[in-house]
C-alpha cells in the first residue's frame, strides 16, 4: 500500500469540543489548518468518553471491548488512587505505532495515553508516581525511552511545576518542537491537557478555558514553524484533533454510598472497604456497575431493584441503565453488570461515606481535585457533546464533511502512512485524503 505522507503528527488537544469551533476559526494557526485542510465538524466519541479509552481507540480503530482499555483506572474498590491504563499492554490488538515499527518508519510519542512500556523510538508516555515510595522522573524513565526523556528533562524540566497546567504543556511543546528538529519521526503522537485541566476545574465556557484554547493555538503554531525549520514541512500531514468533550456539573452521585447502607460494601469504620458485592466504578458523566462474583444472583436482584427504584426518582441523577449486553453494543465493558448514565448537570464519584447526592462548590473543587465543575464520560449519544477533527497537508484533500466517528480516525491514520490496522470497528476517511 502506498504512503500518503513522510510525516504524520497527531496532536490531540484533549476535551476540544465540537462547541469551539467559532473560536478556534478566529485564532491563525487553526485558520491555516482550517484554510488549506479538512475539516470534520462534529466526531461522535465512543462510550465512555473518558481519556483512555479514547486514546486507545484513536491508535486502534476499535472500540474500549475490543481494544481491552474500558475506563481510564482500574477496578480497585478501596484504593483512593486507582492506577490508570498506563501500560500499552492494556491493549488488546495492534495499534498505529505498532504497525508504523513493523514498516521500520520512525516513532515518537509525548504525554500519549496507554503507551508505557510501548515499542516506541522515542517515547515520554503519560504516567504518574502512584505509590509513595515512587518518584515520577524516574517512573517515566522507566517506562519510555531513557536517554530521549533525560535529554528533554535536562534541557525543559524546569519548565515544570509537577503536573500543574500549563505548564505541563509548555514543557510537552518544547519536547515536540526538540523531537520534531532531532529525531524527525514519520510518527509523531502528542497529547496536551490544558485545556482538560481548565475545564475541569473551572467549567467549559470559564475564561481559564478560552485562555488554555488560545494557548493551544501558539503551540500549534510552535508545531507548524518546528516542522518548516526541519524542512521537513512540506511532506508533512499535520492533524489536530480532540477526544471527547465536556458538560458542566456541579452534583456528584456516590451510589457507592447506597451499597455501603445495604451491606453491599463493608468497611472497617475507618474508612477503609474491607470487602465488596457490588461497586459503582466512575466513568464521571457515566458508570459501570461491577458485581464480585458473577454466580451472586441475590446482590444482582439487589442491585437491579437498586437501579430501577433510582430510574423513577427524578432528584436521584440517574438518567438511564444499561444492562451489561446492551453496554456492549455501545461498545463499552459488557462484563459489568449494569452501565449508569447521568443527567446532565451530574456526575459519578465512588465515595462510600457522606451524601448520596453532593452538591459541588468552587471551594471542594479548590480543596480536593476528585471534585470537578465540568466532567466527560458522558454518552457520545448526548446532545451538543461532540468533538473536532482538522487535518492539513500532504495527502489530505480540503474538504469539509458533516461527522465521523472516533473509531474512523485510525484506519485513516494508517491509510495515510501506507499501513493497516486489520479488520477494524472504524473505517477510513477517504473523502478527505488524496489517494
């Protein structure tokens, strides 16, 4: 298969909504994207709309039951930090970089989702220290490509303060325009939370938002001029793209507290689960229900009456139940024993003490970041919750189309550097390329 392009660089720009567009039209470096490129108005995400799952799905074509990576941590009832799908060996199948390796096509990733431990030339995967006794350099080290990230800590570490934004990104951006100059990869993968980040904490439409999508637009920019000083611009494929979106909330449901008052959860009185029959897992706008022993018809009826006595509650948050087979069709965890949706304005957490329903103020936000004024995870099926997709140079076609969705980015990932993913969920975008 031919190759569309020499270079390929992926910047995701995570939470970019289909919503910040009319912005994004009006800042430069996105209107040269927009003027000369492809442009995908709205891309359906896939369920849940979580960052990993996500990530895993853009690289793979496939949704979060077939590529293995269902939420962004671990099912860890009693661990106030879960670990996180850090690992590329979360994922079930190839994936873009895999295949890109195989055709000897040079790799690098920054900060990209689920691609610790990955056989990747130069990659700084996305991982933190989750233990006390760790330390984060060297969790990273560890886990990438050791001398390529010590080179880039020594010369932009003190661009960083911890994992705090933005200055995460800023010392990404350096990273990506020194990889793009030095190494010249065919594959480039980068992630900016920025603008996650802001959102989060602040609320969608928050001016700390606006500011982080300005900010996003010079690093775009930083990009594009890393690229023409390489001389490697004009054989270049550059997309921009984002993952999900996000709605604002301010009301988090702990259904975890409901099992915990029916015997579903015990606890040692000290805030410590000792044992569990069923556990709402947090997705944020969305959440699977998990059952410990699958034989247990007697939480199941339980839970199931649970669910069904919240569905007709209107103040309960709960917008809508899945079953686990009907998650799956979603494309979703079908092991779970029911999938959550809530309401616009609400969102999951998996506290087991306190309020069922707690209100969220700027003050819990500030005091503890498990509290957030604007969340994903929500169904991709919600309105007004779509995501972006922009594609400039070579190989791509101008042309602006209605929707894809999230799974078709992949396969037209691969098409673009004459690779395949194999028989995936997506398909390629071939309006949009040259072929």
């Amino acid at each position: 298969m031919n190759r569309l392009t020499d270079h390929l660089i992926i910047i995701s720009f995570d939470c970019l909504s289909a919503l910040d567009f009319p912005i994004l039209s009006e800042l430069p470096h996105f209107q040269n994207i927009l003027r000369t490129g492809a442009l995908i108005k709205n891309v359906k995400s896939i369920y849940p709309s979580v960052t990993y799952p996500c990530h895993a799905t853009i690289v793979t074509g496939n949704y979060p039951k077939r590529h293995g990576v269902i939420n962004n941590t671990h099912l860890q009832p009693g661990r106030l930090s879960p670990d996180w799908n850090w690992y590329r060996n979360c994922i079930h199948g190839t994936t873009l970089y895999d295949e890109a390796k195989k055709a000897n096509l040079t790799t690098a990733a920054l900060l990209w989702p689920v691609t610790a431990k990955a056989n990747i030339d130069y990659n700084m995967p996305e991982i933190f220290a989750n233990r006390p006794w760790h330390n984060q350099i060297l969790v990273s080290l560890m886990s990438g490509s050791p001398r390529f990230q010590w080179d880039l800590n020594r010369k932009y570490g003190h661009i960083r303060k911890g994992l705090n934004q933005p200055e995460l990104d800023d010392f990404v951006l350096e990273s990506t325009v020194d990889t793009i100059k030095t190494k010249k990869p065919n594959l480039l993968m980068v992630h900016f939370t920025d603008l996650d980040t802001q959102r989060h904490y602040h609320g969608f439409s928050s001016e700390e938002a606006l500011a982080a999508i300005e900010r996003h637009n010079y690093r775009l920019g930083r990009i594009i001029n890393a690229l023409k000083e390489s001389g490697i611009y004009e054989n270049s494929t550059v997309v921009a793209l984002g993952d999900h979106s996000a709605l604002d909330e301010n009301k988090a449901i702990n259904l975890n507290v409901l099992f915990h008052e029916k015997g579903l959860i015990t606890s040692n009185g000290k805030g410590k689960i000792i044992n569990w029959k069923a556990y709402c897992k947090s997705c944020d706008g969305s959440a699977y229900i998990y059952i410990k022993d699958h034989y247990d018809t007697s939480t199941l009826h339980d839970v199931r009456q649970l669910v069904d006595s919240l569905l007709i509650n209107p103040e309960s948050g709960i917008e809508s139940a899945l079953t686990g087979a009907q998650a799956s069709e979603k494309g979703a965890d079908g092991a779970c024993a029911f999938m959550l949706e809530a309401k616009k304005g609400y969102f999951f957490l998996e506290d087991f003490e306190g309020e069922f329903i707690k209100t969220i103020t700027k003050e819990d936000v500030n005091r503890d970041h498990k509290y957030t004024l604007a969340c994903h995870g929500y169904s991709p099926e919600k309105e007004e919750y779509g995501t972006i997709f922009m594609a400039a140079g070579k190989g791509i076609q101008a042309d602006t189309l209605p929707s894809i969705r999230l799974i078709d980015e992949g396969p037209t990932f691969a098409r673009l550097l004459g690779l395949d993913l194999g028989q995936t969920d997506g398909r390629v975008i071939e309006e949009i390329l040259k072929i």
